[in-house]
C-alpha cells in the first residue's frame, strides 16, 4: 500500500508540472500572435491582401498593432469575396503549441474557400454553396513555422526559429533581382519638403527661350536611417542606411 502511494503521488507531482507548462496569460500568448504575423516577410512583401481565419485567436488580435497587409474575414465575407471574385480564396488559419513553459510554437495552416452562387436545399433552400478545405501539413513530421522561447534574464519571448526567413546564404542572394530586404531598428524618420528646390531652367527647342519648369509632389517627404539587425534578402553592405520614404496618407 505505501509502494502505490509513492506512484500516486508521483504521478500527481508530475500532473501539477505539466499544468504550470501549459499556462500562459492571453494578453501575452495575443502578443506573440501579432508579432509571428509581423514577422512573415514572405507575406508582407508580396502583393495583395493576406486573408487571416477569423477564428478565435483572430478577433481577439485583429483590433491589435498587426501589419496593414492582413484582413481579417468572418466565413460569411470569405464566401462573398470568393463569390465575386470568381476564385477560390487563401486563408491563413494561425494556431499555437505550447511546447515548454518557455517554449510556444505559433504554426500557420492555409484554408481554402470555393464559393459560388448555386440553388440548393441542405436545411432549406440556400443560394450559395461553399466548400472549405484545409490544405496538407506535410510529410516530414512536426516543424515549428516561428518558435519563441523566453529569456528569463530580460523578460522577453525571443524568435529563435522562424522557418519564413532564409538563414543560408546561397538563399537569400539574388542580385539580379533589385529588392532589399532587413529587420531593422529604427535610428531617426524625419520629414522633407519634397518641393523644395523644384524649379529647373530648360531652353525651348523651338524659340530658344529660357523656360522655368516647376515640379510638384504631392506626397510627404521623409529620409529614414535605419539599423540593419539581420539580413533577409540581398547583401547590404554597411550597418546602416539611409533612404527616402514617400508618403501620400501622412508620417508612415
């Protein structure tokens, strides 16, 4: 009888572990949502809208600080968009694993909708049908898409793993394409007048007269200077640098 004590009360200490493992406040497991999202470059530099699944997780992070390239859609709008689109629409569904206590894995699945307008009687008589399907996982097994793991010493969730972010350098080095792209800490964004020192002399090639031309922009000016922290695509040679931002909407 005291053998199988022993056991029980193993088994419970080992219970009570686990359940301190699988706990994290959702403020917090939120912010690692909007910040794996904020960290699919493949995503915010492509064209178009990124169509994110808005489940649970979804609404309680689409009022947050997520990148402006995503939208996020109830399955009544995914139908309609794919209705007048034509078109089957790519959904992004974002869900978590907790691996550790200090571990979390935020994954990515992709979502299907095919939709199209359609009499037909399931329950009552409807006038569109949509199909949802989820796409494959793989065949290698569990990979982790963007892993963190917190640093006790500075209080924060670190990205340790990120599988969207090339880290050989064959891959990320493509010179005939003419992109850059980096992580970066911002140093300074200041503003410009744009129109300033826009008048130029130019010579009539018909009379000969002396002309004044006047250019306009009508966006905001800014010059950026930005740490480079890491590279994503294409060397830049130098810790810093500097460009232009124009911006028609106001400071970016």
């Amino acid at each position: 009888m005291r053998f199988f004590n022993i056991i029980l009360f193993l088994m419970l200490a080992s219970s009570s572990v686990n359940g301190q493992n699988n706990s994290i406040e959702s403020a917090e497991l939120d912010s690692l949502y909007v910040r794996a999202l904020n960290s699919r470059f493949d995503l915010l530099l492509s064209s178009g809208w990124n169509y994110i699944e808005l489940n649970e997780y979804g609404n309680r992070i689409k009022s947050m600080n997520v990148s402006d390239r995503y939208k996020f859609l109830t399955n009544d709008e995914l139908i309609d968009l794919s209705i007048k689109k034509k078109k089957t629409i790519n959904v992004i569904r974002v869900l978590h694993k907790i691996v550790a206590k200090d571990t979390i894995d935020i994954n990515f699945g992709l979502l299907n909708v095919t939709a199209k307008r359609k009499i037909h009687f399931n329950n009552g008589l409807k006038f569109k049908k949509a199909e949802f399907t989820i796409g494959c996982g793989g065949i290698n097994g569990y990979q982790p898409d963007i892993r963190f793991v917190f640093n006790e010493k500075n209080k924060f969730w670190n990205i340790i793993s990120n599988r969207y972010v090339v880290t050989s350098k064959s891959e990320f080095i493509n010179e005939s394409i003419n992109l850059y792209a980096f992580i970066g800490e911002k140093i300074s964004v200041t503003e410009f007048d744009p129109n300033e020192n826009n008048e130029r002399k130019i010579i009539d090639s018909i009379t000969g007269d002396t002309l004044i031309r006047k250019s306009y922009i009508m966006d905001k000016g800014f010059k950026a200077k930005y740490k480079i922290l890491r590279k994503v695509f294409n060397e830049i040679k130098t810790d810093t640098i500097e460009f232009l931002v124009y911006d028609h909407y106001g400071r970016p």
